[in-house]
C-alpha cells in the first residue's frame, strides 16, 4: 500500500491542465473498514493537504457523528477523492474532478483495501462512477433512493455550504438519510 500511495502522491498525468499544479491529497490503509468517494481537493486542502479540511469537511464528519481523530484514522477511513488534485476555479464554483484519476488509481487502490464495508459516494460524479446503471436521473432521486445501494454504497449530496438550499429543500434527507449513515457508521467503528 505504501509503495501506491507513493505513486499517487508522485503522479503529474493531469498536470498539464492544473493552473495551480498538482498535489494529490488522499489517505487509506489496508486496515480501513469505509471509504469516503469525494470529488476533488478544493482549493484550502491544496494548500494544506489534508482531505475534507475545510467546512465541506465539518458537515461531513457532523453528518457522520465522528471527531476529526476518528475521521482522519486511516484504520478506519479511506479518503479517496474522484481526482486527487485540486482541478481549479470555475465559473460557478471549483472545476469538476480531473477524468484521470479514478481510471488509472481507484482499481488498484481497492484491491489493497480488502476490509472495505461501506464506500459513501458523496456527489454525483463519484455516484456516477461507482452505481453505473443505479445511478437515478438527479443526485436527489439517487440519494433519496440510497436503500437501493446499502449495504455496499450509500449516496450522499455533497457537504459544501454551497448545498445549503438544496439541504433546506429536502428535508428528508436530515431525517431518513443521516441516521443510517450515523448508525452504519457507529456499527462498523464498534466491531
């Protein structure tokens, strides 16, 4: 496992398209029992390196019912961004993750993870990846159906403050959603 963290902490295959270059930001341990499928670093874990270390990241373990010592034990969780460099600024917000990342790095990246029990999907493009064809037409309907993907995957809207509108729309997800997230969290942690 340490020889392909090195790897991917090495790699430059999108380079040419990062302004702001590259700086892979992931940590896993063949130990882990969940996975966390974000999309890409944004710009404040660029610059720190370390995953979720922004308010995105707040929310997220809020949601989890888990301290930063829990979130950030690689015993425990695997922080597996869609594209492991920040892609940069867009018009509306960060670009989306770079295609090259998940194709050449997340096969091989699972295949040492052996104790893997739960994989959150958080946004669409790591939904889309991972659920294929159960992936539903909207982020919503796929994360509102997230029963269907348990106990293997559980589909989450992304965290940012960005999605306050979205979380206030659907309240549901507050009241269905999290609990099972916390619950399935709390199991696997305990064991």
């Amino acid at each position: 496992m340490q020889k392909l963290l090195s790897e991917i902490r090495a790699c430059e295959i999108c380079k040419p398209y990062l302004k702001d270059g590259v700086r892979p930001v992931l940590r896993a341990d063949t130990a882990a029992r969940i996975a966390v499928i974000g999309q890409a670093p944004g710009s404040k874990v660029h610059k720190s390196g370390i995953p979720w270390d922004d308010p995105s990241g707040i929310r997220l373990r809020d949601w989890m019912k888990v301290s930063p010592d829990q979130f950030y034990d690689e015993k425990i969780f695997a922080i597996i961004p869609m594209g492991f460099c920040y892609p940069g600024k867009g018009k509306s917000g960060d670009l989306p993750p770079r295609p090259e990342c998940a194709p050449k790095w997340h096969r091989p990246l699972f295949d040492q993870l052996p104790n893997i029990e739960l994989i959150i999907l958080i946004g669409s493009y790591a939904q889309k990846y991972y659920l294929e064809n159960g992936v539903y037409t909207t982020l919503t309907k796929t994360v509102k159906n997230f029963k269907d993907h348990l106990p293997q995957y559980l589909p989450l809207p992304h965290p940012s403050p960005r999605n306050n509108l979205w979380l206030r729309k659907n309240p549901w997800f507050e009241k269905d959603v999290i609990p099972i997230l916390q619950e399935r969290i709390e199991e696997i942690i305990n064991r």
